[in-house]
C-alpha cells in the first residue's frame, strides 16, 4: 500500500529529493507539494541571468507541470503551508487545503535578512531572494534611474550587476572593507571592486546605512558618515535567514535551523527537513551542492535505505556575472601552521593564491584565471599531498602535465 508523502516547499532542494525517490521508489509514496510560489520549481541560481536579461523564466524551469503529472505528484501552487498538526499527522494550506502524511518534508528555505533601519517598508525596496523579486527589479530597472544595493556579497554583486546591465546607474553599499569578505581575501576582493567599477557599478566599502529616504516611495539612503546617495531602487541582499516559524510552531527543535541528524530526520521521527531550513551537524548550509547532498540522503531513507547519512563536505564558490571570473574553495585564512603560494598579474588581472598545511591544499583564491578550481578542488578534497610539484603547484594542472611529459623525454602521450 502505498504511503502519503507531503512535502512543505518546492525548492531546487525539495525538488532534486523528489526527483530521486521518483527514481528509486517510484510505487512507494502518494506525493503532495505544497509551494508558496505559483509556479513550478525552478533553478534559483539562475535568478542573475534572469535579472540580467540574459535568460527567461522557461530557460529554467527544473520541473514542468508535465513532470508532476508524469510522476502523479499533486502540487498546490501559491498555496503557503499554515498549520503542521503532528497529532492528527496532517498539514493545512492556506486555501483551507488539509493533507494528510505518513511522511513529512519540510523544506521551507530561508527568507532574507531586512537591515532594522527607518524605511526598510518603502515602496522601491526590494530583497533578491525568487522570481517575484527578479520581477519587481526588472519593473523599476524599465525606468531607469539609480539603484542601490546594500550587501557586497555573492547575491548582491549578482545583483548590481544585473541592474547595471538593465541599463540602471547603480552603486553597491557593503558594510566590510572588501567584498565578498567570505569568499575572498582581501586581494581579490579588491581586484573584484575595480572590475565592477570599470564596468560603471559604484563600489562603497567601510559603509553603514543609517536609514533610507523617502515618503511615499524610496528616494535615496543616508550612510552612517551621513552621506547622501540618491536612489530609485533600493535592493537588501546582507544575509538570509532559515525559515523555521511553521516547524516551530509544530513543536520541532529548532535552534538557527531545523535541527536535524544525519538522516536529515528532525526531532519527529516521521518528518525530515532539508534545504537552506536545516541545520545538519550544528551547520546552516546555503550553497546547492551541500543542499543535493541532503535530498539524495531524504530520498534514500524514505525508500528504504538506513544507511544514509549526511556528511557536511567543503564547498566551492564562483561569481554569476558575465565575464567576471573567481573561484573561492576551503579555509583561505592565515595563521603560523600555514604556507602561502602567491601568484599576482595586477595589469592582466590575474590572482591566485593557494593555503598549505602540511603540503596539502586547505584553501584556494583564484581570481581572473579560474580554470584549474576545480583541479585545485579536488587536491583539497583528497588531502593529496603536493610536495612533489611544490615548486609549480601555482601554474596549475597544464604546467605539470607539460613536466611530466618532458621528464619522460616526450615518450607519453595524454588523451583528451
């Protein structure tokens, strides 16, 4: 017989645990999404583009209506979760919608973080968090005008520079000396500032909003200092925030996310949660692999596997915006029981700088040139030791593939 399997949120993590019970358990669950958007799941990473006006909505769409229908998975569009009632095992939506569960998900994601200043509830400004958002920044960026973006992080220079491409005159207020501080170090934070001011986006760092003016809609902002920067648009992108409310509410653990073990279980036994909500071994995770991670673990147990458990794992960084390239990975910080490798081309723009302990890979900065990240990556991941190209570990995985064919006096040949 089959089980009923609900599911708070529709998500890219929701989504791809969907995805793979559909795979591996095809016949065991009735399924019932609940997505307070009205729309199907879509690849949020892929906001920028969409902002930018690089891509459309359809371009990425994760899974059609078609899809749901295929694999007869009802879905509630528009319709936000109101009530989790763990006694009676049955979820409420707000169109007065009751679904009964054997098994839970919830995968509610995260909201943005709203700075506490005077005007934060004025028309004109926004947060850059889905496709309502993308929305509402392209309606403003239509008329022109100067927007301002307050957070100098991975969303919000995602952000200005989408603005920027929309034809907006925009500046970027981040509260820390260098941008994406981390991601980066505060090299190629700075080398990231001058690319985006070359291509017209004014860079504030050291700044703090005081307040953001207007009456009936956004005119500008007020800095600490107590400069003034007009504004037609005001977008917050500081931080997010778990989304927690409707399992607390539920009676769950909750402490900065839903707490969960290493099965993703919450403290319910029959209800998991996953996604930007969780925290899994003491840790809020924001970046889509760990995210996969989780609903490859959720899928599993719910079609059976008792085994599979959640192992946090470092993650890799790179910047959405056209023509900009850097890769960030690891633990990039100094300290006594480390050694820097350092490469620098301030004319061409280029920036690497590899973290050793113990002749492994920690940590990895690339700006510029970017394409042996993943290389680099992947020596971080094995712990492989590095000693035996110390001396050329910095130029990369084309410079000890030419090595070694010049030790072997050219008598090796590599495939490709």
């Amino acid at each position: 017989m089959r089980q009923r399997l609900v599911v708070v949120g529709n998500g890219m993590a929701a989504g791809r645990a969907m995805e793979r019970l559909s795979a591996i358990a095809p016949d065991r669950y009735d399924i019932v999404v609940f997505n307070a958007e009205p729309r199907v799941n879509y690849d949020r990473i892929m906001l920028s583009p969409v902002l930018a006006g690089e891509k459309s909505f359809s371009d990425i769409v994760i899974h059609s209506d078609d899809w749901y229908a295929e694999h007869r998975i009802t879905l509630h569009k528009g319709c936000p979760v109101t009530a989790i009632d763990r006694d009676a095992r049955t979820v409420t939506g707000a169109n007065g919608i009751v679904e009964p569960y054997d098994k839970l998900i919830i995968a509610t994601g995260s909201g943005p973080l709203i700075i506490p200043v005077p005007g934060r509830d004025l028309p004109g400004v926004v947060t850059f968090r889905d496709l309502d958002d993308v929305d509402a920044m392209r309606r403003a960026a239509a008329a022109g005008g100067k927007a301002i973006v307050i957070g100098g992080g991975l969303l919000g220079l995602e952000a200005a520079a989408g603005l920027e491409r929309q034809g907006m005159d925009v500046t970027v207020v981040h509260l820390m000396p260098t941008l994406m501080e981390r991601q980066l170090d505060a090299a190629a934070g700075q080398l990231l500032a001058r690319e985006l001011e070359t291509r017209g986006i004014t860079v504030l760092t050291g700044a703090n909003t005081r307040q953001i003016l207007g009456e009936t809609h956004v005119t500008g902002l007020e800095l600490a200092d107590g400069r003034l920067l007009p504004a037609d648009l005001v977008v917050m992108a500081v931080g997010i925030r778990p989304s927690t409310a409707l399992a607390k509410a539920s009676g769950l653990t909750v402490n900065r996310g839903i707490v969960t073990d290493a099965t993703m279980q919450t403290s319910d036994p029959d209800i998991f949660a996953l996604g930007e909500c969780a925290e899994a071994d003491g840790q809020c995770f924001g970046l889509v692999a760990p995210l996969y991670d989780m609903a490859e673990v959720v899928a599993a147990r719910l079609a059976g596997d008792d085994t599979a458990r959640f192992v946090p794992a470092v993650t890799a960084t790179r910047l959405k915006v056209t023509g900009i390239n850097l890769y960030s990975a690891g633990d990039f910080q100094g300290g006594d029981d480390r050694e820097e490798i350092v490469l620098r081309d301030d004319a061409a723009g280029i920036y690497k700088r590899l973290i050793l302990r113990d002749d492994r890979v920690i940590g990895a900065v690339l700006y510029g040139e970017t394409g042996d990240g993943p290389w680099f990556f992947e020596m971080l991941q094995a712990e492989t030791g590095t000693q035996p190209i110390r001396d050329t570990l910095i130029f990369g995985r084309a410079y000890e593939t030419a090595a070694k064919l010049e030790a072997y006096g050219g008598r090796c040949s590599v495939a490709g």
